[in-house]
C-alpha cells in the first residue's frame, strides 16, 4: 500500500469511529426514557431560585419544602432555547423567588432532578415545556392562563 493510499485509509477510519462514537454519545444523551419516569408526572410547589437559558438544554432550579420545613433544591431541565422560544418562552418567563407549581417527569433513581413538562406561575400564566399533542392547532404552545381563572 502506498503512503498515500495509507493515508487515505487513516483518514477514512478516523472518520468512521469519529461519527460511531459522536452518535452513541447522542444517543445515550437523549435517550429519557431510562432516566426519568415518562408514564406519570409528579406535580410539586415550590419557589423559583435559578433559570440557565443555554444550550443544550435550559435549566430551571426551584426549592420544594417538605411537611418537616426541609428544603430539597431540585433541577429540571427543558428542551434549547430556540425549541422553547416556539413555545412561547424566554430567558426572561421565570420570575426568581415566585412560587410556582412544576410538573416534571422526575428521575427514575430518586435524585431531585427531572424533565420539565410545563410550570404554572402564582398568577395563573401556564408554560408548556412539551410539544402540543398532533392535531392541536398550530404554532408554538403560548403561555396561557389556566381555565377557571
């Protein structure tokens, strides 16, 4: 084999195990159904501390306080900033130190971490972290007031 055809090879294999190993960690990176229990949402009240607007996911950090008054700092995550953007959502949506009631797919291990599926705000304004189910309408899911209220 000459060099060049050598090198060719190198090139081409460097290439392969480059894309294999970038797409395992994908994959292992998106995939939630291992990680957080999808069949039920587990609704919790709690008070808004931190909101990291960034990719690859934006973060939301909240305080939910027991019977006992023992504070668990929970972290739930969403989809990027431009899906949540469709959504109706900004960096500015959160108001720090509210309360608020969070709807999270929580982790299947116990930790206080989870997917966030949509928040509702002391002032009733709903956020919807999740597509809208096919065939609801169209356009992003806007931030909209609960019914009842």
């Amino acid at each position: 084999m000459t060099r060049s055809k050598y090198g060719q090879l190198v090139t081409v294999l460097a290439i392969g195990l480059g894309v294999m190993y970038g797409s395992v960690g994908m994959a292992a990176h998106h995939g939630t159904a291992n990680v957080y229990e999808t069949t039920k949402v587990t609704v919790m009240k709690g008070t808004l501390t931190k909101f990291e607007w960034t990719n690859p996911h934006n973060q939301i950090y909240f305080d939910v306080v027991d019977d006992k008054g023992v504070a668990t700092h929970w972290v739930a995550a969403t989809e990027p900033p431009q899906v949540m953007l469709e959504r109706g959502w900004t960096r500015k949506s959160l108001p720090m130190g509210e309360q608020a009631t969070f709807y999270v797919f929580v982790a299947k291990n116990g930790a206080p971490v989870g997917n966030l599926q949509k928040v509702v705000l002391a002032n009733g304004t709903e956020l919807s972290a999740s597509p809208a189910p096919r065939g609801e309408g169209a356009g992003p899911a806007a931030a909209t007031p609960p019914a009842g209220r």
